[in-house]
C-alpha cells in the first residue's frame, strides 16, 4: 500500500466528530482486505477482526464478549486510532451569511481565509443547489479598514466569523439550516523530505499507521486476535473509545494519536521532532509492562522511538480504554505532529512507516500466555 497516497485519501475525507459516516465508509473498502469481519459499533466506530493463530476462539461473528484470555477464546488485543476531525457548525443564517460556533476544537484564530464546505441538509433532501449536495465556501471577517482602531489588533470572536458560500439570500435561507456542518476544504500538499500538510492528520494518520501495520500482519502469524478500531467522538470526550472497548473487551490494548511536534515557539519539554520516530508514552495511564515491551520490540528491530512521560490524563483514547470493564493493560503509540488543529496539520512519513512496523512485530511477537506473564510480574514476590 503507497503510503502516501493512504495519507491522502484519508486526511481529504469527510467526518466531522458526531457525524463519522463518509470517512467510515471510506476506511470499510480500504480494511475490507486486511482484516477477517468488520462491523460499525451502535455509536459509529469501525470495528474490524484480523483473526489470531492461537487455539480457541469463537465459529460466532466476533466471537462472545469475553475479556482476556478467556478459557476456549483467544486472547484479544485491541488498536484504537480516532477518525473524526473538528469542524464548524451553522448557528444562524443572516443576509445570505452563516454565523458559526466549533465543532470540538476548532481554533478561530486560524479560521479567516479558510476554504470550507457547507454540508447544507435541505440541499441533500432537494438536491437543487448549485454546487450539488454541498457548498464551497469561504471563512471571512471585517476589513480592517472598518474597525474601530482599538479593535484592530484583538483576536476576532466567534460572533464576528461568517462563512460566504456566494448565493443570494433567499437560496442561501432555502438550502442552509441551523445545525448543518461544516468540514475543511484542503487537498494535502507534499512538502520537501517526505513531509505532508493538511487537515485531519489528528488522528487519520494513526488511523493510517493502524492499516499499514494490518497490512504487514496479513504476511505474518500473529497469536492474538486484534481487533482494530477506528473510534468516533474522540475529540468531544473519548466516547467511541468508551463503547468500542466494552464490546470488544480486550485483554490488552495500544492507542495510536498524535502529540506535539518541535516548531518556533512551542517549549522543547511539551514537544518532540518529526523524523526520528514514533513516540511510546510513559505514565500512570500506561501499564508499564506494555510500555517495556514496545520499547524492546523496538530495540530488538533496531525501529527508532522517542519517549514522552505524561503524568497524568492522556486526553487519548488511552484513557478511556485503560479503565473499562475490570482494566485493560493499556500503551499509547503517538505520532509527532505540528501545527495541532489547523488545516495544516505537518507529519513526517518515515514516523508513519518506522510505527507501523512497531505495531506490527509488536502483536507478532505477543506470545499467547502474554497476560498471564504480565500479571504474574506484579503479583509474585519480589526478594
């Protein structure tokens, strides 16, 4: 699979958080291949089983809900990336203008100029809009020209923001309503040394990271069944996490998201470069048997990582999954990223590839007693 152009079509799809379906769709056709079922949870997570080589394990679809290494079941280890993306939403129609708020955690100092779509319902239901079910649009404010002088310098709210998408009036009332989305228009841009801008990277690049390692796993005997999610509702608080991991009940988990990459500005303690590989977190949320053998699954395929403590709350999927059901074992691979919420978001491939390939000897190298081994270095004594 090119990876590049994974990147792309996952980053230009469509799936503002609460309303997933298009880059759900989108992923079904790429996962259909590599995995063995797929099915979308009762919340809108795409849920997907690469079937382990292990004795035991259910005839049923998915199996029965059973946590661990269940007797007569696999062992389930389960990989959560989100693919939602922020977004906007219209909260009033004025004059042939749209008044907008955000849609998790749109940044509005970096709105102005932004191409956008407006995904207008009542242009779904009619079809009858010039642009055909969506509109291209623009985010605009004041000339500075027309302020008042004390308000040239301060940051624009929220209530002087409008989208334009260049009707008249009266289409624009008859095909926009109050609630319709609205999603960046932004085509990736490859930039020099294999680094790519655009929008959604947070999270459709670990999304990205879960497929090609799915991919290398195909060529690969692996003991475990893995069940890869690419969760919803991340960014309005973890809740495709929440669900996903209570009906999968895996004995074992790994998040994938994105932290801070190094850029002017930006403290060197909060941040990480781009190019010198994934990062495994290390803190209360991550269990550290899982931390260790990422890191020496790592070591031992010579995959350069990078290390970043968190002391407390992740703000991953992490979090969510560490604490469901009874407690899962829990680790977080992250990707570094800069420019975080912006339409610009910039990734460094080779981070892409070098986590790919540590997820994937990582579930090849889970033996199937793995638990067992995990728990027993926590409850023997020790001299």
């Amino acid at each position: 699979m090119e990876v590049i152009s994974l990147l792309k079509q996952l980053s230009e799809a469509t799936g503002i958080t609460g309303f997933e379906e298009p880059v759900c769709e989108r992923l079904r056709h790429i996962w259909a291949p590599l995995t063995d079922e797929m099915q979308v949870g009762k919340l809108g997570s795409l849920i997907a089983l690469k079937r382990g080589a292990a004795p035991g394990g259910s005839p049923e679809p998915f199996g029965k809900l059973r946590a661990g290494s269940a007797e007569g079941s696999r062992p389930r280890l389960m990989l959560a990336a989100h693919m939602d993306e922020i977004g906007l939403r219209v909260t009033g129609v004025e004059d042939g203008f749209l008044r907008v708020t955000r849609v998790g955690g749109t940044d509005r100092r970096v709105l102005l100029g932004s191409e956008v779509i407006v995904h207008a319902t009542r242009a779904r239901a009619t079809r009858a809009s010039r642009g055909g079910r969506d509109l291209p649009g623009i985010v605009a404010t004041r000339p500075p020209h027309v302020l008042p002088p004390r308000e040239r310098k301060k940051t624009v709210g929220w209530d002087q923001i409008f989208v334009d998408v260049g009707l008249p009036p009266r289409e624009v009332a008859r095909l926009v309503s109050v609630g319709d989305l609205i999603s960046f228009r932004r085509e990736m841009a490859e930039l020099k040394n294999r680094r790519l801008a655009g929008k959604a990277f947070d999270d459709r690049a670990c999304v990205a990271i879960l497929t090609l390692a799915l991919e290398q796993l195909a060529e690969t005997r692996h003991a475990w069944d893995v069940f890869a999610v690419a969760t919803v509702q991340e960014e309005i608080g973890l809740k495709g996490a929440v669900t996903a991991a209570y009906g999968v009940a895996p004995g074992l988990a790994v998040a994938l998201d994105v932290t801070f990459g190094k850029q002017p500005g930006a403290p060197d303690v909060d941040t990480l470069p781009l190019g010198e590989g994934p990062v495994i977190a290390i803190g209360p949320n991550f269990h550290p048997g899982v931390v260790a053998r990422l890191k020496e699954v790592a070591e031992a395929h010579e995959i350069p990582y990078q290390l970043e403590p968190i002391p407390g709350r992740s703000g991953t999927d992490a979090w969510a999954i560490q604490v469901t059901r009874e407690g899962v074992p829990t680790g977080l691979v992250s990707l570094p990223l800069r420019y975080m919420h912006q339409p610009v978001e910039t990734l460094d491939v080779l981070d892409v590839e070098r986590a790919a390939r540590l997820l994937a000897v990582f579930i090849a190298g889970l033996e199937a007693d793995f638990l067992e081994k995990l728990a027993s270095n926590f409850t023997e004594p020790r001299e």
